[in-house]
C-alpha cells in the first residue's frame, strides 16, 4: 500500500517489515520516512510514538513543538530541520541533525542540534548523553531514508549543503561506522575495511 503524501488519524500506528519503507506527509508539511522494521504512532497531529526501528523526520518552520515518545523518554524538537532518529537496542535514541536550526527539549536540558552531530539519548535519562562528528556527506550517500525514495525532501539542498560546509572543516577522517548503543555508557564502533 502506498501511503505517500498521507497522515495518519490520532491514534493510528504504522509499521514497516523487513525491506519496506514508508514515507508519511502531516498536516503542517511534516514528513516522516520510515526505514525498514519501524514501528510508530500518531499520538496528535504534531506527536508520535516511536516503538521501533528508524526514521527521518523533516520539520518545516512552525511556533508548535513537535513531540517525541520513545519507549523510555519523551522529547521535543522545536525550530524547522531534518533529523534521523533510531531506537537503539537499549532502549535509547540515536538523533542525527542533518539540517537546521533544531532544538532539543529534554525534561532538564535544552541543546541546538548541529547539522553532522550524532546524539546519543541514554533510556530514560532527561538529558543526552555522548556527542560524536560524523561525516555527513556519506550520511547523504548511504541513507536510504534519504536516496531510495521517488522524491526529495523539501530540505534535499540545504542537507547538501550542511554536508558541503562541513567538508571543509574536516581534518581527519576515520574509517567507522557507530552503530548501537548496547549501554548507557557503551555503543558499537566497527571499522571499515577499504
């Protein structure tokens, strides 16, 4: 079933299986794409709930927050942006910025989300926990969240080029990948072979 351009009623969940994805349109210009084996909720017109799995959420500008639960914490991301979020296996949330001026609000924290910054949330914590540069251009290169769609998003342009300015303060590139979180202190680094 192709739910492209659509939103769910309040209440309503959304899933993707193995290999499919599914990109959603709110009533405000919100998009949200979701990656394979996620699992979602509407809970308002600008309020999700995030089960499982990974997904993009681009935000254009709006005085509303836009609210986030996961199955430890709840969140809100004001400003206009495009951001990657991913449940990790601790319960946790992986927030990549790849545009805009986005900010988070946590129960005791407020941070600005930098495009090419991975933010690690620990489960239940009211406030992030470790911070890592990541090199943004291969984001846009390997997402399929963000290359294996039909469309662009609306963001497309400015995500480039938040990966172009990044590029030139880079010195030093490291051939890894991070992936899970296993525990509030520990996550996956795995190297890449050439």
């Amino acid at each position: 079933m192709d739910y492209t351009g659509k939103w769910l009623s309040i209440g309503q969940a959304a899933s993707t299986v193995q290999g499919m994805q599914m990109e959603l349109t709110g009533p405000s210009g919100e998009i949200l794409r979701l990656g394979d084996q996620t699992h979602i909720r509407i809970l308002h017109s600008r309020q999700i709930q995030i089960h499982q799995g990974n997904l993009i959420l681009y935000l254009p500008p709006s005085t509303l927050p836009f609210l986030i639960q996961t199955p430890t914490s709840k969140l809100a991301l004001r400003e206009s942006g495009t951001i990657q979020l991913q449940i990790t296996s601790n319960g946790g949330l992986k927030l990549v910025s790849l545009q805009g001026n986005l900010q988070l609000q946590l129960p005791k924290e407020v941070e600005d989300l930098h495009p090419g910054k991975l933010y690690f949330l620990p489960p239940g914590s009211p406030i992030l926990g470790r911070q890592i540069d990541i090199h943004l251009k291969l984001v846009t290169k390997t997402s399929s969240l963000l290359k294996d769609f039909p469309s662009r998003l609306p963001s497309h342009k400015q995500i480039r080029d938040a990966a172009f300015k990044q590029s030139f303060f880079i010195k030093q590139k490291t051939p890894m990948f991070v992936g899970d979180a296993k525990s509030e202190e520990e996550f996956d680094l795995l190297l890449i072979q050439p």
